[in-house]
C-alpha cells in the first residue's frame, strides 16, 4: 500500500498509528543492526500486514535509535577512542593508534556521505523505485552471497588494533551499499571486514564503530527534514514511540550479534538472507505481494 506525502517526504508511518508503529520500532531495531536489512522488513512486514508502507523516513529516523544503542553497548570503546584522539592531538602524537582509528572512521564515512548527499531526492521520495520489493528481494540475495563469500574465504585472525587506512577506506566503500534498500549497513560493512580478515567480533565491531557517523547523518538529517515539513505534533508522537521501542531492541540486536559470532559464524544470517529475498522475488512474481 502506497505511503502518505508531507511536502515531497514519505510520511506513511503517520496513518500507522501508535500501536503498529511500536511493533514496527521492534522489528525496525532488531533488523536495523543485525545484517539482515531493516528496509527490507520494513517493507515486507507491512505489506505482509496489509499495512501502509511506513516510508523511507521512518526508516531513516530510526536510526536515532540504533546510534543510542550502538553508543551505549560499545561505551567504553567510544570513550577510550574520543579521549585517546584527544590527548594525541593535544600532544601531537600523529602516530598514536586511537588518533588513526579517528581519522580513518572519518574517512571511511565519506564515501556514504557524499553517496547519499547525490542520491537523497531519489532515495527518500514518495514512491520510490528503489524501494520496490523487486530492488529489495534481489539486494537480499546479493548480499546473502557474498557474505557466505567472505565466511568461506575470511581468515578470522586479525582484530580491531591492527585496523589499518586502508581498511577503513575499503568498509567505508562499502557501507555506501546500504544505501540500496535490502543490502543492510551492517551487513556490507560486516562483509568487507570479514573479507579484510577480521575475527568475526572484531569485525562487528568495527562496523559497528565505523558506522556512528553515518548513523548520526543519516538520523539526524531526516528528523531536521521531518521538521523542516512542519508534520503535526501527532506525527512527532507517534515517532517518539517508534524510537523507544527501537532503541530497545537495537540494544538486543547487538547483544544477538556479538554473542553468534562469538560463538558461531555469520552463517545464520546468509540463510535468513537468503530465504527472506528468494521469497520476495517469488512472491512479487507471483503477485503475491505488490
């Protein structure tokens, strides 16, 4: 069903309503940090439901959401790197590792960040082609491929102290394909990493901290573009509903990730990939889902 205009911007999450768009915020947090794609369970549990689309601004706004959970559960790592950087800086100590890691974050989130400044019109309109389920269901696929790549091929040695210029430019590239709904930020940044022979962790971990800054501008962005369309006092409620039960589950999400690949491997989430866009493309070529 299609989404509801407010001054060119997807507002659908507005007609939602409270309850549905906290059930939403759930599976927005969950999705949204797990290398499984939120945009596309945003638009399959939805059309699932026989719900409107809630937009791509809702999406994006989510993200709010993810930065508080990603802050919190890596705390100790975004404290000691901010006042690592500091402290080279103040002593000009250009080769301390926490002033490297800085500058290569920073220079890892250009890529996405001019990416997404080129693409905003036609990634954030209403009705957005690339939004189809068919973009969607194919992106899942493609990405469930080649993180089974990166698993079969990784090293698993190496581990965030040993992050070089290079990686981060090399994941920074990467997380530009999260701008393509159904390849997931987590998932691409996840799959270079890998690819780059991290520890599983390890490289969830990065991701996670290479990804702030994309995260603070993509969020930050739409909720100043969502202010800038004057919604109603209505729509910032039903959001800040929205928000909260994201920002919880986010905090799951991530705790979810660590412990598998701690444990486990990335394996379960190429098969859930995999399925969930196989049956997107069968569905919509089944008229199944429009």
């Amino acid at each position: 069903m299609a989404g509801t205009c407010t001054e060119g911007i997807d507002t659908g999450f507005v007609a939602l309503g409270y309850a549905k768009v906290a059930a939403l915020g759930i599976i927005q947090g969950l999705s949204e940090l797990l290398p499984i794609s939120s945009t596309a369970h945003m638009r399959i549990v939805p059309a699932l439901l026989g719900w409107p689309d809630p937009g791509s601004a809702f999406s994006a706004a989510m993200q709010m959401a993810a930065l508080f959970a990603v802050v919190s559960y890596f705390w100790g790592d975004v404290a000691e790197l901010s006042g690592g950087t500091l402290v080279a800086l103040w002593r000009r100590d250009f080769r301390s590792p926490y002033l490297r890691m800085t500058v290569g974050i920073v220079l890892g989130s250009i890529p996405i960040v001019l990416a997404g400044l080129l693409l905003a019109k036609r990634l954030n309109t209403c009705d957005s082609p690339l939004r189809s389920l068919w973009v969607i269901g194919g992106s899942c696929v493609v990405m469930a491929v080649l993180l089974a790549w990166a698993e079969l091929t990784a090293r698993h040695e190496r581990n965030i102290t040993e992050v070089r210029l290079r990686d981060a430019i090399f994941v920074g590239i990467a997380q530009m394909g999260a701008l393509i709904p159904g390849v997931s930020r987590s998932g691409s940044t996840l799959t270079m990493a890998l690819g780059l022979g991290f520890q599983r962790d390890e490289a969830a971990r990065y991701s996670f901290l290479l990804g702030i800054p994309a995260i603070i501008g993509a969020g930050g962005k739409e909720i100043y573009e969502l202010y800038k369309a004057h919604i109603p006092v209505e729509a910032w409620s039903v959001l800040s509903i929205g928000l909260f039960t994201a920002a919880l589950s986010s905090f799951v999400a991530i705790w979810t990730l660590m412990r598998v690949l701690e444990r486990f491997s990335a394996w379960p989430f190429v098969i859930y990939r995999f399925a969930m866009g196989a049956y997107l493309l069968y569905a919509v070529y089944n008229h199944i889902l429009s």
